[in-house]
C-alpha cells in the first residue's frame, strides 16, 4: 500500500513537471507571439538585421505627382521600412519653401533654374545633382471643343488661355516661346513678364494664372478655359479628353530639364540621411527609368 502510495506521488509530479514544461515558453519564442491585443510584439533588431524605419522629405515639382506615387511604391516593395512623403507644387514655390527652412531631402525641379539657386544658395549636397529627364511644352485643349486655335502663333483666337505663373517653370517656357515667336518682348527675365502683359500682346484675351502645372491642366480638363499650355507628360491619364493643338519646339522654349538633388538636412539622422541618397539611386535607376518613360517623360537626357 505504501509503496503503490509512493509510485502514485512520483507519476504525479513527473506528471506535473511535464504539464509545466509544455505550457512553458522560451524567451525567443514567447517574443514571437501574438499580443493580447492582437499584433504581434516588436522584436528587438539584431545587429545586422532588419533596416532601420525612416521618413524622408521629397519635394516634386506637380507635373511629376503620379508618376513619383509609382515609383515610391516599386521602391517599398523592397524598402518598406522607408516612409516617402512628398510635397508636389510649382517648383518656384518648392524653392522657396526649402529657402525658409521646410525640412527636405530630395528636390525634383521641372527646370535648372530654380536647382541653380538652391545650389548658389548653398542648400545642395555636393556632388548630389543629376538631369533625370526631359520635357515638351504643349498647347492643349478639349477634344470637342471646337477651339480655332492650332498653336501658340494663333492661341489669341480663344477666348481664355490657361496659363501657369511666371515663377512656374511650364509658365516660364510658355512666356519663353512668346517672346521667341515675336508675340513678346524680350525681357531679361522671362519669369517678370506678367499675365496682363500677355493678355495685352494677345489682344486683351482672358488668361487665367495658376499656381502651377496641374492646375492649369484641370482648367482646361474642366472647361473652364479653352487652352493652356501644359508638358506632354501631363497628357498622361487625359488621352480620352484632351486633345494636343501643338508640341512646342525646343527652339522656342529652350530645353525642359528636370534635375534632382540631394539637400542640406541638418535634421536628418544617418538612417534619414541614407535612405535619401538611396531613394535618388533608385530614381536614376534603369527601373525608374522605364516607369518614367512609361508616363511619357524622355530619359534620354545628355
């Protein structure tokens, strides 16, 4: 009886002992699963492991918002740990922004002058800056709307023109072709000449200014003017609406580089820093560079 006793204690704390190792886990695994609250715990990084998270800054002109919202998202299917904010507006504006102390990372101008004033202002890194593409200026129009006009040499024959701002690089190659068709005067600075003063040289025709780029494209989009002068990548999506009266030679505008850089961040850490100089990596890449053309834009840029 004492013995059966015995054996009986012994089968139950090695049963008890087992029951306890079973419900058990390590550290590593009890890591792995699922919190209470339904997520998964953070694990700790290894050294060597997983990329640090970081957001970066990237400043666009507006003519490149969709093609750049690609692009992000091919880049976070192999960085998901970098969050790319971006800020589209004219580049003049982006410029100014930057010159007033907006943190930013990357600027992705729509023309070499506003990148020639960050650099003589000492904002870009050195070293950093690259023409990613090129651009045509067009004059563009509903496709029923009837409009008379078949360039800039008569864009006077319609009643409204769409056009954006001097400090707005595509109003800038507009007003450049104007004054290079005689319709014009020259002016030292093309980016001064106001849109009354093109209203005048036009015959008193109503020109409605913008902001920037994708502005002027929804005036037109929406019929609220009858032409406006746009890039040819900004067809890109409209092909069923609008119709393009004419591409604007190189001749008249002048090339319509788009050049990117790096840019003096004093608040970036070394994770924001990399991730920034490996996101304009990727934007020169010949990956990018198929999405690029794929949205109408010319890589070929010497």
């Amino acid at each position: 009886m004492f013995k059966r006793a015995v054996s009986d204690l012994l089968i139950g704390i090695l049963m008890g002992v087992m029951l306890t190792g079973c419900g058990s886990l390590s550290k590593d695994q009890a890591s792995k699963e699922p919190s209470a609250k339904g997520g998964a715990e953070p694990q700790e990084r290894s050294e060597g492991g997983d990329a640090e998270e970081t957001e970066i800054q990237v400043f666009i002109a507006a003519s490149l918002n969709a093609v750049m919202t690609e692009l992000a998202e091919k880049y976070n299917e192999e960085h998901p740990e970098v969050k790319i904010t971006y800020n589209a507006d004219s580049s003049g504006t982006l410029l100014t922004q930057i010159q007033e102390g907006y943190e930013c990372d990357i600027f992705f101008s729509a023309a070499s002058k506003q990148m020639d004033q960050l650099e003589a202002a000492g904002l870009m890194e050195e070293g950093t800056r690259a023409d990613v593409l090129n651009n045509q200026v067009v004059v563009v129009t509903l496709k029923d709307s009837g409009t008379k006009v078949t360039g800039l040499e008569d864009i006077n024959r319609a009643e409204s023109f769409a056009l954006a701002g001097g400090s707005v690089p595509a109003g800038k190659y507009t007003r450049q072709a104007l004054v290079n068709l005689g319709v014009l005067e020259e002016a030292e600075d093309v980016s001064a000449i106001t849109a009354e003063q093109v209203s005048d040289a036009l015959g008193g025709m109503e020109i409605s200014e913008q902001d920037n780029v994708s502005k002027v494209l929804s005036a037109v989009a929406e019929a609220s003017c009858e032409v406006g002068t746009v890039y040819y990548s900004d067809i890109y999506g409209y092909e069923d609406q609008l119709k393009i009266l004419e591409t604007v030679s190189y001749d008249l505008t002048g090339n319509v580089i788009y050049p990117a850089a790096r840019v003096v961040n004093d608040e970036a850490d070394a994770a924001q820093k990399a991730a920034a100089d490996d996101f304009m990596k990727f934007i020169l890449s010949d990956e990018a560079k198929d999405v690029f053309d794929s949205y109408y834009f010319d890589t070929d840029v010497e």
